[in-house]
C-alpha cells in the first residue's frame, strides 16, 4: 500500500508551477550533478596532468563545438518569436564570428589552438575531430533547429556554470601548463564577461516563457540534454587521447 | 523528325557553364519578365490611382513580409558554410531588426503604417493580413530554411531590381500620394543604399558557387520563385482590396 501511494506520488503531474526561485534552483542543480567540470578529463586537465598531445587534442576537437555555436545561435535566431528577443540574441553570433574591426571567439579559439603548437590549418581541416565529438555537436545544432525555441534557449543555460570553470582554467593554464603562450587565452578572458551577460538574458527568458509545470520541466531536461552534450565530447576526447 | 529533334535538343542537358556574364544576364532577365513592378497591382500604384484602403491594405499585409525577412535571413545565416559567409549576411539581420540606437528595417515599416493611417498596433496584431500573402511568406521562409543555402542566397536577388523600383516608388508616393507623411518613406530611403550592398555580397556568391550547368539553373530557379512569392502576394493583396 505505501509503496504504492509513494509510486503514484512519484509520478502524479505537478500541478504547481515551481517560483522563479524554485526553478532556478532546479537549474542550477542540472549544473551540480552533471556540468562537464566533473568530467575526469577535465578533472585531470585541472590537476595540470593531461599531455601536451591530450591538450591538443581537445583543443582541436573542441574547435568543432566552438565553429558550430554561431550556427546554433542562428537558428535559435531565426525561430525566436520577436524582434526585440532577436536583438538580444544576435549579439551571441557577433561575439563568435566577429564584427568589423573584430576577430570574434572562432578567431580566437584558432590562436588558442596556435599557442598550444597545432597550425591554423589543422584544426580548420577538422582532422583531429573524432565522430563522437562530430555526433555530439550535430545534435546540439539539429537540437537548436528543431525543438521549440524555448527549449534552445534553456540548453544554452550552461552558460550559467561557465564563468566559474573558466575563471579556473585560466589560472590552471597560466600555472600548470606553461608552455601554452598566454596570448592564446583571449578566448577565455572574453568568455569571462560573455558568458554572464549572455546566460542572464536566456535566465530570464526561461523564467518568463515557461508558464507551465511541463514547460519548466522541458527547460531543466533541455539544460541536462546541453550537460550530455558537452559530457559526451569530453568522453570521445578521453578515449581518442588516452 | 524534325520536330523530334527539336523535342530533343530543347531537353538536351546543357553541357557547358554560363559564363559569369551570360548568368547575370539570365538572372537579370528574371527580374525584366517577372519581378512585380509589372504586376497589375504595382502598376495602379505608380499612377497614383490606388485608393487610401488599398494603401493601407498593401502596407498593412507587407508588413508580414518584412517581419519576416529578418528570419529568412536567419534561417540562411544558420545554412551558410563559413564564418565569413556570416560575417557578411547578418548585417541583413540588423538592418531589419536594428541596431543598439538603431531601429531597423521593420520599425521603419511601421512608421509606414502610421504615415498611411494605420496604428502600430493594427499592423502588429496583423489582423488585415490575408491568407494568401500569409502562404507566400511562409514558402519562402520555408524556402530558405530547408533548401540549400546558395538557392536560398540566389532567392534574395530580387534585391537586384529593387533599387529601381524603390526610387521610382519615392517619388510616386510623394507627388501622387501627398496625404502620405513624408516621413513614413525613410524604410524605402534606406533601402536604396542597402539593396545593391547586400546584391552585391549575393550575386558574388552566387556566381562563384554555382559551378555546374545544373546548380546555374537552380539559382535561376530560386530567383524564379521569389518572384512568385512578390507576385502572389499583390495578387492576395489585390484581391482582397479590389
């Protein structure tokens, strides 16, 4: 009997909707149990242990994740509702491929890739991608296309677990791997002040436009979906550079 | 046999690419036999002869045409292979949707509106839009974000007969329509330096990418279907304010 009850309370519908606080707490839970800083390769990335070659290997892999973002935004852009969310949102696109007088996060990420000894041309050739990598990114962008616009904004919400990483990466960088040039962590530094900005617009457009307890509990499985995304190129990239 | 042969050779694969100018000239000759400055509609238009409600009926139901380029224009930017390709296509985007301390293309259409007599909020409820201007938006929405991207570039060309129409329009609206507040002609005013810019960025892609007989023929083909976007809808637009 109570085992029963217990297994229809587990799955009666909500029927209220969580508050702004509630929700966000849900969110930032996805980021506790499953944002890719708790990948063992970035464990050991952070310990300073990984090789040159693993170095490099997820920075040429990880160069398809970054070529691949404009092109996600893009098609969040196009499926968003209203001018006003598109001017919001186009600045995203800008920081990635530029502006006149301005390389943008892709450029960026190439001197990244420099700065840890792979040529320009390498990593734009894609050679070092492996599949899983390649799979991973195409689902984030085939997710972005296809599914409510909504959705697309709350996957992006990983944004909200980046600045810390990031603010991390930047001293184990500069620390325990110096032989990386530190001119190639301008991609990083933007990201520092990008990233916030960027996540309270897609916060707040989550809080307002999920109205429903099924639409809220669609953004937290967007948001875990992003989480596997990343979590699952960092698990290609693992195995391809043990 | 005779007539056999001809049946044959009009069916005959062309074999051999158009050169760059013999191209142009066949996209050119799109616009002459089919772009809708020569639709009935457009023609009443120039001879000042449309009534205040045909006006507003034309800008009310382009007004959904507008609201829309900016997502055709995303759709593309999301399709198209290189980050210098975007680079120079969204500034379309913000041409439209505007720019921090900018309005844009589609704020510059609802001044239109007021100019003809029409409120903001009318215009954006869209509740004169017909059924037909409505399909033809969508097609070609739907157009750009399913078919290859250079079809999709090579479907904007209309962009290369629009100046002139355009700088006709102006003066038609200010001789023949004096009740029409010159200040509701700044949309088309921009557009005349934006036009043969972003025609420009086109038709250069268009004639390096298309490098077979066949791809030529599609991008002739796209134009070809934009212009029955543009036609159908002064059709709707015609029918339904005759």
């Amino acid at each position: 009997m109570l085992e029963q009850k217990g297994f229809v309370n587990r799955n009666k519908e909500r029927e209220e909707l969580w508050t702004a606080d509630e929700f966000t707490g849900r969110l930032r839970n996805v980021g506790r149990s499953s944002y890719h800083d708790k990948h063992p390769f970035h464990i050991v990335m952070h310990q300073g242990n990984l090789s040159k070659e693993q170095i490099r290997g997820w920075v040429a892999n990880r160069y398809y994740y970054q070529k691949s973002v404009p092109i996600k935004d893009a098609a969040i852009l196009s499926n968003l509702p209203s001018r006003e969310m598109r001017r919001e949102w186009i600045g995203r696109i800008l920081d990635h491929d530029g502006r006149p007088g301005e390389d943008g996060g892709i450029e960026a990420w190439l001197r990244l890739g420099e700065a840890v000894g792979l040529s320009r041309e390498e990593v734009i050739r894609e050679e070092h991608v492996v599949p899983g990598v390649r799979f991973a990114v195409d689902a984030y962008v085939n997710f972005a296309r296809t599914k409510p616009w909504i959705e697309a904004v709350a996957s992006s919400l990983t944004e909200l677990f980046s600045p810390d990483l990031i603010s991390k990466r930047i001293k184990v960088f500069e620390q325990l791997y110096p032989w990386i040039d530190r001119s190639g962590l301008d991609y990083f530094q933007s990201r520092l002040t990008q990233a916030p900005s960027d996540s309270d617009v897609a916060l707040r457009l989550v809080l307002t436009h999920c109205q429903t307890p099924e639409a809220q509990q669609r953004a937290v499985n967007a948001l875990r979906f992003k989480c596997d995304v990343l979590w699952a190129q960092l698990d290609a990239i693992e195995k391809a550079y043990p």
